[in-house]
C-alpha cells in the first residue's frame, strides 16, 4: 500500500504519515483506528470508542471531523490552492 495521496490537477501527493503527523495526538489515534491505518483491521465507531475508553460515540466523530478537515487544510495547502481571496487574486 503506498502512503502517498493523490492531489488532483497538480500530480502532487501528500505523505499520509507526515499528514498525521500533523494531527493532534486523539485525532490521529481515531483516524488510525477506524480506518486500519497502518495495517489494522478497521473499527466502528462504537469500537473506537470502547478502546479508548470513552462513553460518548460522538466524542469519535467530533475527533473524526476534526481530523479530516486538519487533512483537507494540508491537502489544499500542499496543492497550491488558493484559501483566500487574497491568495487567489
């Protein structure tokens, strides 16, 4: 499996591991976790949140969420794409 990701229309890619990197600890922890990042077998919600002990699913997808839209930033950043009107002028 390779742990580059594809950006379109710039044929650039993004390292996964130096994007995770860049997440706080619980986010990527989450991410790895329910999507078997690194070779493990990819869990629910509810089993993301058995292992790490907590309560409230919603603490999941809040840690989820949050990771993805930190993924996006990167991704947008890395490809050159303008994130602001000033940027893009």
């Amino acid at each position: 499996m390779s742990n580059l990701i594809p950006l379109p229309d710039h044929h650039r890619t993004l390292d996964l591991r130096q994007a995770l990197n860049e997440l706080e600890d619980d986010q990527r922890a989450v991410l790895v976790a329910r999507w078997g990042i690194h070779g493990g077998e990819p869990l629910s919600d509810d089993e993301v949140a058995e292992k790490f002990g907590w309560d409230d699913i919603e603490w999941v997808w809040a840690l989820h969420d949050k990771a993805l839209q930190t993924l996006g930033y990167l991704w947008l950043t890395e490809s050159g794409f303008p994130l602001s009107a000033t940027e893009a002028a």
